[in-house]
C-alpha cells in the first residue's frame, strides 16, 4: 500500500490522457465504396484471350453457298495443363461466294454549289471506268463506283483534279484504277435574268400630245 496516493494520481492522469487522444476517434465514421480492380499475378495456369486461337480449315469448301462450322473444346490450343471446358456460342454461319471482277462506270461525288452567278456543267473523267473485284452477288448487282467528295462550294471556275475512286461495299475492292482525273466546268450563268439584277421590274409612262383648240 506504500505510495497509495502517488499510484492513484498516476492512473487518474492516465485516463485523462487517453480520452483527450481517443474523443476525435469517437465521432461518427462514414463509409464510402470504391471499384478496385483485379489483378492476377503468379498464376500457374496463365491464359489470356490473346493467347487462344481455334483454326477451322476450310478445305474442304469446294461449291458456294452457306455454311455452318461447329467449334469444338478440342480444336482449341491451350497450354497442356488448361482444358476447355465448353465454348459458348459453338457455332457460327457465313456464306461462301464466288470472286468476280467487273469494270462499272465511276461517278462524280459533287458537294454543294458555286456561288450565286454561276453553274456547273457536266463532268469529266478519264478514264470513265474501274474494275472491281468482290463476292458474285454483290458485284453483279454494282452498277457504279464513286469518287471521293468533290467540293463545289465556292467554285468560280473550271478546275482538273485527281481523286481517289471509293467502294461503299468493305467487300468490294477497286482493283485498276485507284484515282481518276476529273474536269468540272464551272461557268457564268447567262440568261435574261442576270444573277445580281434588281427584282423590281421598270414602268415606261407616255404622255399625250396636248390637244389643238379649234380656230
């Protein structure tokens, strides 16, 4: 019981102590949720999509028409001590077409018009045709290729450029020739209405000789 006070003062100031440190941990906590992604590291059995390949021979394809290829686990190249499991979906269709090739006429893609005053004639190319070269059916229905877009807006007079001929059709390539030289005449508009005359229309007044007074 020696130094009973001194013990007694000791553990007082200690409790003092620890609530002045712990009051700001007592107030209310908020909670917040965060996305964290997840990485993968020291996996023995690493397989990532790039990896994965599934050849499907196609030599056996000999006549057009569709076709249907079923994928199975097996045809899959894994490292030996993967296994697919299954492969979802497992079939996929497409159809097998003829190639053909077809000289179609080129058109000018044209955009916008000259300013007031003026109109464009008729274009020119050289050459006038391309040969394409796609699936049978598209090709045999392709009436026309076009070229790239032609700007007009603010055309005064006839220019010669080359452009590059285009395909809508990702299927159908331009095979000969890529670019075509186009000549767009672009001439003065002549009329009976100039382009800058006045809407007014202009009155002609005649007037009557005075009559003579009998003599």
């Amino acid at each position: 019981m020696k130094n009973l006070g001194l013990k007694f003062v000791s553990l007082l100031l200690a409790c003092v102590v620890w609530f002045l440190v712990s009051a700001p941990r007592r107030e209310p906590a908020s909670e917040r949720v965060f996305a964290a992604s997840v990485s993968l590291v020291r996996v023995p059995r690493a397989v990532s999509s790039q990896s994965l390949e599934v050849p499907v021979d196609l030599s056996w394809l000999q006549q057009p028409g569709d076709v249907t290829i079923t994928l199975r686990p097996q045809a899959i190249n894994v490292p030996p001590e993967v296994e697919v499991v299954a492969i979802e979906p497992n079939k996929f269709k497409f159809r097998v077409e003829q190639l053909r090739q077809r000289a179609v006429p080129i058109r000018p893609f044209l955009v916008g018009e000259p300013p007031a005053g003026y109109i464009t004639g008729e274009p020119a190319l050289e050459p006038e045709r391309a040969l394409v070269s796609g699936p049978a059916s598209q090709i045999l229905n392709l009436s026309e290729v076009a070229t790239e877009r032609i700007i007009m807006t603010g055309r005064t007079a006839t220019f010669r450029q080359s452009v590059a001929i285009v395909s809508d059709s990702p299927l159908v390539r331009i095979v000969t020739p890529l670019t075509t030289q186009i000549t767009v005449p672009v001439l003065a508009e002549i009329g009976p209405n100039p382009p800058f005359a006045s809407d007014t229309t202009a009155t002609t007044t005649t007037t009557s000789p005075p009559k003579r007074k009998p003599e």
